[in-house]
C-alpha cells in the first residue's frame, strides 16, 4: 500500500506568527507552503489580509495565494481540490507540505474530507442570494441560528456564502447542515499529519493585532479597500 503523504499544519489565531515559523521551517526541510487562509486566495487583497510578502514568498514557495478575484466565490471544496493537487506533487518530490492559515474549514476539509450533497438547485440558491442583497447577511444568519444554532454558532454573521450554503442544503434535503456534519463523521484521513498550533498570551496578542492595524494603514489599507470599491462597481 503507498504511503500517505506527510501534511504539517500550522494554524493559530491572526497575529500568533504563523508565516515566520512556517517560513522558518519550511527553509529548514525544503518544503513549501500552502495557504489555509480563506482570503489570502484573493488578489488585490494584499495589506488587508496580511499576506506574506514578495520577499518572504521568494524566501519559500507559496501556493493558493492570488487565485481568485475579489467577486469570485471560493469554496472549502474549490480549496480541498486545488491543495490535494499540490500536495500530491509535493510528495512525489519528496517535499514537505506544509499548510499554513487559520481558515478551520479550510483544514478540516483538507485532512477530513467533506460530505457530499448530491441535489443542486440554482433557483434556490439565487433565491438566498437575492435575499442577502435585499436583507442582508445578518438577517439571513439570524434565520439560521434559529433552525440550526450548531450551524450559526460557527458561522460569521457576515458570511455570506457559508449561510446560504447552510439554508440551502437545509431546504434541499429537509436537514440542518450540523446534522449531515454529525453522520458525515469527517474521517477521510488521507495524510499522515502533525498538527503544530502556536499560541502566544492574550494581552501580547492584542498589542500585536493593534500594532498590525496601524502598520496596514501606513502602508495603504484605506486605498486598497477604496480599490476593491472601484472593482466592485
């Protein structure tokens, strides 16, 4: 039987150090690193989401960075198909995988799998988008939490997509999405993985969340967001 690639993830809260260590490590064993974080795979997106840098990304080969546009969706499963590629090629070079970002999701799906809702319906699912334009994400996360408050508690009252996947799969098979996530059970198990989580005291964290916020308005978070304004429009 083949050996199951080897997978190291670094994961943490915003601002604990996770692209020094990875970057650090990865130099160190000659792997390369792929991005957990939900909005790291946008481009034009660069101050806001703290992505690594031109020079660290010389330092170390980065992937699934810049890979969508502000508008376009992007998915724990469009993540789980596009990391399953590079980590297969990564093995077959002999070269760690190191997975890097604090999107849980996004890892979950990686190293657990993710349940598959055959049904489809693209009214519906236009139906719940219209109505996030018309009410708002919040009015639609309120929904939510009072049908599957399991569901609601994971999920930002802003995002946007994950509620009406939520909604949608709950019309679609008359189950709240926690429950297929319960039968699902998530035990893929398709790598051999170590798990590496960095922690650092919460006041020292806050004071370098504070410190990041300052510098990303130095270096032009004001206009980059007024761009992705523009974009929009």
């Amino acid at each position: 039987m083949p050996e199951k690639p080897s997978v190291i993830i670094i994961s943490g809260p915003t601002c604990v150090g996770k692209t020094g260590v990875a970057i650090t490590l990865a130099e160190l064993l000659g792997g390369e690193i792929i991005s957990a974080d939900a909005m790291q795979v946008y481009r034009h997106m660069d101050i806001g989401t703290a992505k690594p840098t031109q020079q660290e990304q010389a330092r170390v080969p980065h992937h699934l960075i810049d890979v969508a546009d502000p508008d376009e969706p992007f998915s724990a499963a469009r993540f789980k198909t596009a990391a399953e590629a590079v980590i297969g090629e990564l093995h077959d070079k002999g070269r760690p995988a190191f997975v890097v970002g604090g999107t849980g999701l996004y890892i979950k799906a990686l190293t657990q799998g993710l349940f598959k809702v055959q049904k489809e319906n693209g009214a519906l699912r236009e139906r719940l988008r219209a109505e996030v334009k018309n009410l708002g994400s919040p009015a639609l996360h309120r929904r939510l939490q009072d049908i599957d408050p399991v569901a609601a508690a994971g999920i930002h009252p802003n995002d946007a997509y994950r509620i009406i996947r939520a909604l949608e799969i709950l019309e679609l098979t008359g189950k709240p999405i926690s429950e297929h996530h319960r039968a699902h059970g998530f035990l893929d198990d398709p790598y051999r993985v170590l798990k590496i989580g960095l922690f650092l005291d919460r006041e020292i964290l806050y004071q370098r969340i504070n410190r990041r916020v300052d510098r990303m308005l130095e270096a032009g978070f004001l206009k980059e967001v007024k761009g992705l304004h523009h974009h929009r429009g």
